[in-house]
C-alpha cells in the first residue's frame, strides 16, 4: 500500500473518516475562529498570521476584486455567460486570461522590489530590469487613474500602520517609494504607485514569494469576475461580444 499513499504527499492536509486537518488544525477549530484571509496563509505558509498580518493581506485582497468590464478578465467572464457558460466556466475562462500582461504585474514588482532588496541600488536594479523586459516598470503608472490610482495611497498608508504595530518592518514600502522617487526624477513628472505596485509592497511585506503575489491576485480578482458572471446571468443576453454589433473591426486584409 505504500506505493499508493506515498504517490502523493502533502504537509497541507491530513484526512480519515470523521476527521480533517489542515496543517495540523482540527478543521472544526478553525470553523469560526479565523479570518477567511487568516485561512489563506495557513494554507500557503502552514502557520497563522498575527490579526495586524491577516488585517494587512485582507486590505490587499479587498482592493483587487474588481476593476470594471474594460479589464479582459471580466470582459471574458461577461461574455462567456451571454455564450451559456456556467458561473464556474465563466470564472474559469476569465482566470486564464491573468497572465504576465493583465495580471502579472503584482508578480513582477515584487521580483523588482526584492532585487532591489538584495542589492540596495535602486537605479542599478531598475535599469537591469527595462534592459532585460523593456521600459515598462510593474506597479508604477496607469492607463486610466490619472493623477494616481485611489488605492495605492490608502494600502501604502495601511502597510505603515502595519510597520508600527510590527506585523512587518516597513523596507519593501520604502523600496516602492524609491522607486517612484527614481522614476518622478528620471522622466520629469511623477509616475505614482499603482495598485499592483502596492499590494506587491504588501506581499514583500508580508514575506509572500514573487508567484504567489500572482495567485493572491487571482484570488482577489476571482470575486469581482464571481460577480460580474452573476450579474450577466441575470441581465441576460446572448452571445455578447466585446462591442455592439453595429461598431465593426477595421479589415486590413486585401
């Protein structure tokens, strides 16, 4: 038999009949007792946060969860509904599409900010990182939220309170400011915080590898694509496309 029940092995959960543990806690004890983000690092760590951590992840996983029907996942998730898809392969279709582009960029500052970490020199770092991925930095600048993005200012605020009540010490937050100081310099205008810049400061914080900043976010944006997919379904239509019909492509064809 050990050749069946050492195929696979796991620290994350041990199960029988009439009992469950995940990372040692009795399933029942947790029931009730801890925050659904407390229960998010236990299961990624396999230790629980203090309160000011699991309050510091929450308040990153708060102010991810949506960002309007402009943003591909949630476009996606809409538009599988309207084509019948169940609300899991709606949310499914639009998790697929948080890769390096839209959604990786979380991942990418917090890779940027520990090397950074590591090496001490921010304009070093940064002119390594736009020699090897081109000019484009993660976590800085947006598209839409000019002057700033309104949820960066409030996490920054939040993981500074945090450093005060020692749930973290603070680096990784001077580390993003650094490098927005570096940026407003070189290019002659700032170039504030974004979300993903933000909240890749929490999770560098909070001691989260670089991957898995991306996989929080998943997590976070899953309720708002949860939401839009409720919503389509309710509104209805069918096979809804990423324009009204009457706006048509441009061909360059022949």
């Amino acid at each position: 038999m050990s050749d069946v029940s050492d195929w696979w092995s796991t620290a994350i959960i041990d199960m029988e009949p009439g009992r469950i543990a995940l990372r040692g806690h009795p399933i029942q004890d947790l029931i009730g007792n801890i925050s659904f983000p407390a229960m998010i690092w236990l299961m990624l760590r396999g230790t629980l946060p203090t309160e000011p951590q699991a309050r510091l992840l929450e308040a990153a996983l708060v102010s991810a969860v949506d960002h309007g029907p402009q943003a591909p996942s949630i476009a996606t998730a809409r538009m599988a509904v309207t084509c019948g898809a169940s609300l899991n392969q709606a949310m499914a279709s639009a998790v697929n599409l948080l890769d390096d582009v839209h959604g990786g960029a979380g991942e990418q500052a917090v890779e940027l900010y520990q090397r950074i970490d590591a090496s001490g020199d921010v304009a070093a770092e940064i002119s390594r990182w736009q020699d090897e991925r081109g000019k484009y930095l993660p976590g800085f600048g947006h598209r839409f939220h000019k002057p700033t993005d309104p949820r960066a200012p409030r996490l920054m605020a939040l993981v500074r309170d945090a450093a005060a009540a020692g749930a973290c010490d603070g680096r990784f937050a001077e580390i993003g400011e650094a490098v927005e100081r570096h940026l407003a310099t070189a290019r002659g205008k700032p170039v504030p915080m974004n979300i993903d810049g933000a909240t890749a400061v929490i999770y560098a914080e909070l001691g989260f590898a670089a991957p898995l900043a991306r996989g929080l976010f998943c997590l976070s944006r899953s309720v708002g694509i949860l939401a839009h997919a409720w919503e389509q379904t309710e509104q209805g239509g069918r096979n809804k496309g990423p324009t009204p019909p009457a706006y048509r492509w441009t061909y360059t064809g022949g």
